[in-house]
C-alpha cells in the first residue's frame, strides 16, 4: 500500500509505514508497536481501527485534549494496557487516525488515476470516491472533522500535511490538465482544488446516519455541484 | 441589528440580544454584562471585539479546553478583571464568537435580501459576501473553524445551532425559489446549501493573510466555482 501511494505527488517523504505494515513489506513475522509478534495481523489490524475509529469520535465529542486514553479504552471496551499495546500515547493515536484517513484516500486516488480516464473523468471519480468513503467509513468520516490539535508535535504535524499536500497536489494536476485540454475552468488550479475539497470533505461536518437523504442521493448531487463549478460550459 | 435578524428565517427564537444591544433598544443608557452603566458603547464594543477575536485565534491554536481565561487576558494585554467586564466565562465568551459572527453574517444577507435581486443574482452576492468577509474579518475568520465543544451547555449550543439554521434557511430557500425559476438546477435544494456553505466557509482552514492569492481573485474564483455548480446550463 506504501508502495502505490509513493506514486502520488512530488514532495515525497511524509509519514512512513509502521509496525505491521513495515514489516509485511519484508517477508518477517509482523511485529507491533511494541516490538512484540503479531500472531494474526488481520486481527490486530482490526482492533488497531476499531481504537482510532473509538479515539476519532471522541476526540470530535469531548476534544483532544479533555478525551483522555482511559475515555478510548472504555469506548473500545478493553483496557488501558489493551490501548498500548497497538498505540505508545494518545498523541500517537490521534496521528494514526490522520494517517490511516489520508493513506487509505491516497490509495484509492491511485487507483483512480491508473484506470487512465480524461482528467475531468477522472476529477469526477475522485470526488465521489472522497464523498462516498465520508459516508461508508466512520472512520475517514470523523478523522475529516478533527483539527490538529498543536499539542501533537511538530514532526507528527508536518508528516499529516505532507500527506494532505500530497492529496491536494494529486487533484490540483488533474484540474491543470482538465483546463490545459479545455474540459475544465478554473483561474488557479491549487485554488480550485482547496474549494473542491473542502466541499467534498465538508460532507463529514453534517452527515448523520439515518438523515433524511439517501447515500447515492447525497454521493450524485455533492458530486454533480462540486463538478458542474468547474466543467467548461 | 436584532430587529433586522428576527425577519429572516422562519424557525425564530434564537440567541436573545444582550447587556448593550438590549439596552439600546430601549433608549435607555446601555449596560454591561454585570449591570454598569456603559459609558461609551462604540469603545466597549471594540473591546468586546478584541477579546472575542484574541480568543478565537487562541480556541482555534490551543482546543477550546485547554485554552485558559489567562491566556486570552494576556493575549489582548488586559487583566481577567478587565475580560469579566465584558464576558461572564470562557463558556461566554466561546457562545459570543459564534453569535457575533453569524448576527454579523444573518444581518448583510438581510441587506442582500432587501435589495430585490433575482435568486440567482441574490445566491451569488451572499456567497461572495460570505467568502469577502472570511477573508476581510479575522474574527468571522477564526468562527468559521471553531466546533462547539460539548461542554458549552445544552441551551448556548442550541441557540448557535437554531442562528446557524435560519442562515441555512435563507440560502436553501434562495436556492429552491432559483431552482423554481429555471435559474439554478440542484435535486435537493437543502442539500445544496450546506454544500455551497461548507465550500465558502471553507475558504477559512486554509486562508492565511499574505498568501499567493490576492483577496480579489479568491473571492472571484471561489464565488463563481460554487456559482456555476448550481447554474442551469
């Protein structure tokens, strides 16, 4: 997955693989947070996302810094102990959260973008992929909500935004060439995608389950609106 | 300014005028959150403003609860005597951000309103005076990306969310009178305004003053990339 999302953008670096993931590349036995084995990486995967989707929303309800680790553990149902065995700190966590979110979004851009449409095409599909993972995943839904709390630490901050950037440079090219073959308008393609995204992502500040919308009806028109403003008539 | 608000938006209620603006109305001297007499209300009312904005910038930094009344003291260079002459908590203060913002807001989309626009033309002066006034007023700025935290109290949260909706209201119903026309196309007119809102508020996560862009063209282009999202071709 580290691999593909290497692809995207131009600057590079940003945050690196850990723990399982890093180790899955090597062909060795996964190894925790903790330097532990990992017996059943897909388990431990599982329970790694149920703490960040846990951590995610009350870190939206109570705040970063009022949320503490024994909130989490509770909200998960297991220990504290239970917490650090995936996570060294609930600083830690709630850069995972941004992580994941952003890693698993690049990944599926990836994807897009190799299927080789025309850029506006393509614009389209990546668009109402961000739309309609705000909607399926609880997860990207509430890490879409969370400011970064200051508190995180430099080096944490600047790996999050590099991911950000290298989301945002993927879509501002698209917009560039959607404009350089006539499909798309836009003065400033950088400023266009900053006004897409926040539309497409803006979905997870008013999104509730079970709203008076359906899922496709939401995923088309925020799609069709974000697109139509941008499509040359 | 109360008055002007009241008309717009049919769900009514809403945050009640206090201290100053009350007393205003009234004709009688105006007085202050603990019942002085306020000497000079022009003045009173800039201050008011400077610790409003200081503790804008300081929820949006540091996460509402970490924030301290001290700190904001000290940013506006004043005593926590001098902030409670004005606020009764950090709860008061956090509650008027959000009101003062969405008031300032509520009251030019009246004067947009009052002018007699077709919904289109009307739709299009309220999102670019929304986008103006992110870039123009560092404290609608700062509003714009604070969350409510869930410790502000039952009833402050409601009366910001109840202002929240009769702006929503207002562009929801400027888009379905559009739409009506044969002016905009949008399936759910509901929809579409909290998308074109998240799309202009949005312009506050990431606008920083000195910036590439000049306030002219992010006001432009912003405004008619939402714009042309709804327009019927």
């Amino acid at each position: 997955m580290d691999m593909t999302v290497e692809r995207i953008g131009t600057t590079g670096g940003g945050a690196r693989p850990r723990g399982a993931a890093r180790a899955e590349g090597r062909g060795v036995r996964p190894r925790g947070v903790r330097g532990h084995v990992v017996r059943d990486p897909e388990l431990a995967e599982a329970r790694r996302r149920s703490i960040l989707l846990a951590a995610a929303v009350l870190f939206g309800e109570k705040g970063y810094e009022a949320a503490t680790l024994d909130d989490i553990a509770q909200a998960v149902g297991i220990t504290k102990g239970g917490i650090y065995h995936y996570f060294l700190s609930k600083e830690d966590i709630f850069y995972e959260i941004r992580v994941t979110a952003i890693k698993d979004a690049l990944t599926r851009l990836e994807d897009i973008l190799a299927q080789g449409h025309p850029p506006a095409e393509a614009l389209r599909l990546a668009v109402s992929d961000l739309v309609s993972h705000v909607l399926d995943s609880p997860l990207e839904r509430h890490a879409n909500v969370l400011r970064t709390p200051p508190s995180l630490g430099r080096r944490k901050r600047q790996a999050i935004r590099q991911l950000q950037r290298r989301y945002e440079a993927a879509i501002q090219h698209l917009i560039a060439q959607g404009v350089e073959r006539g499909e798309l308008v836009a003065r400033d393609a950088k400023l266009a995608a900053f006004t897409l995204l926040r539309s497409a992502l803006g979905v997870a500040t008013w999104y509730r389950e079970g709203g008076p919308w359906s899922r496709d009806l939401i995923v088309a028109q925020v799609t069709d609106q974000i697109m139509e403003g941008l499509v040359r008539r």
